[in-house]
C-alpha cells in the first residue's frame, strides 16, 4: 500500500511506462510528461495522433503529456476502489501512447454508440444515433453540440471542434495565431488544439481524442469514461470561447494594430 499513499499525498512518483513521470494533481488528474526533443516551431503537430497526447512548451522547452481523469479522489474511495484505480492506472501505462505516441492498437474498438449516448446523456448532453451507429449531439449550442464533430470507429475516437479556415495568411498574423494557439494548447489538459497546414490553407481545430482507452468493464473504467466524456465537451466549449473569438479577429485585414500590439508582447 505504500505506492497508494504516496499517490494520496499528491506525491510525483516514476511511472512503470519508461520515461515517463507520473503525477496526480489534487483535482484527482493523472498526468504524464517527459522531455521532448524537437523543433520549437513545431509545437502542434498532433493534429493526426491518436489517443489523449500531445505536445507542450513549457517556458521554452517541449514535452510530451498525457492526462487523463479517473472521475475520483483517492482520498475519497474506499480501500477496494482505490486498488482498483491504482489497476487502471497500470493498465493505461501498457497502452500505445507510452510506446509510440500516436499510434494505437489497430484491433481497438471504441463503446458501442448507444452506450456513449448514455454516458453524455447523464451529463446532460442530448445526442442521438444514425442509421449508420453514428453518434451526433442533437442540441445547437453555440460551441458545443451543433459544432462538434464525434468520429467513432475501428482504432478512433476523437471530438473535433473547427476554429477557424484560412487561407494566405500574412505571416505576421499566422505567427500571433500559433502562438495563442500554443498557449491554449498548454494550458488546456484533456483538449489539444492541433494547427493545420495545407498549401497556402490554415486549420486550427480542438480535438478530444480517447482512442484506446481501456475498456469499461468495471465500475471504476465505466466511471472515467463518464468522466473523460462529460470533460471532452466541457473543454471544446471553452476552446471556441477563447480561440474561436480570439483568430478570428486576428485574421481580418482591418486589425493589423491589434496583430502588431501582440507580436510586442513576445
């Protein structure tokens, strides 16, 4: 038990997936990161990888992260439902994320569509399901249902959020753009904000990507999955309040002082 208390205390402990450190924030998040050597300009090249990873900067330096929300405080279980928290945290570690970031199990197959429509149901999400086992959200919220995109399939999960298409962009503005895009990027922790580019066409998206995720067979995999799923739409919602508004506005001719203010500030 002691590796159970030193995870109540909120103590950063080496993870058994090699290079990587684990570390469980009070909120009850499981995070793990490790030093990443590549370009500082390639900060959100994520846009295809599969499962919950991403690339940060973090003053200056970039790693790699993975976090993911078990739906509960281990200070608020009980010894049986702490053992088998600990279990789901060892078995996310033999995942391919570890081992290959973005690639994943080829044979995976994600909950059957009627069941993800009930665990965003009870987090007060109405959704529905095609003819072709498609799920979609039923609502027209600004930012949230009538937006997101739910791909669901052999090896795929992901919630897509678009941000913004532009094309020929001045470079000055492409460059204030990444950067909030970075940032955001940073500070989100389930949501990844990926940077598209294709030719003279840029893309900026929030993706949610839980492709691979252990299946719910027990209460406590069941449980995050509720979780992970309630914080996916959560997060896009807030991706398109800030970054939806924010590129937008960069991107219009009209705005060059606001572009130049923010190329000053870093």
């Amino acid at each position: 038990m002691t590796v159970l208390l030193e995870e109540k205390r909120g103590q950063k402990r080496e993870s058994a997936a090699a290079g990587w450190e684990l570390i469980r924030s009070p909120g009850g998040w499981l995070t793990w990161k490790r030093p990443f050597t590549g370009d500082d300009m390639e900060v959100l090249p994520h846009a295809s990888w599969a499962g919950p990873i991403k690339l940060v900067n973090i003053r200056g330096r970039l790693e790699q992260r993975i976090e993911v929300f078990p739906g509960s405080n281990l200070e608020q279980l009980d010894e049986e439902a702490a053992l088998d928290c600990m279990a789901l945290v060892e078995d996310l570690q033999r995942l391919s994320w570890f081992r290959a970031p973005g690639k994943c199990d080829p044979d995976w197959q994600p909950p059957a569509a009627e069941v993800l429509v009930g665990w965003l149901s009870d987090a007060g999400i109405e959704c529905a399901v095609d003819q072709d086992k498609n799920v979609r959200f039923t609502r027209k919220r600004r930012g949230c249902d009538g937006q997101v995109k739910i791909t669901r399939g052999p090896a795929l999960l992901r919630l897509t959020l678009p941000l913004g298409r532009w094309q020929k962009l001045d470079p000055d503005v492409e460059k204030v753009m990444l950067h909030l895009a970075t940032l955001a990027n940073a500070r989100s922790r389930l949501v990844r904000i990926a940077w598209i580019s294709e030719d003279d066409t840029r893309r900026c998206e929030a993706q949610v990507d839980l492709t691979e995720l252990p299946e719910a067979t027990e209460p406590g995999r069941e449980r995050m999955w509720r979780a992970m799923l309630t914080m996916a739409v959560a997060g896009t919602e807030l991706a398109l309040r800030q970054l939806g508004l924010e590129l937008p506005l960069l991107a219009e001719p009209g705005n060059r002082e606001l572009v130049d203010l923010f190329l000053n500030t870093f």
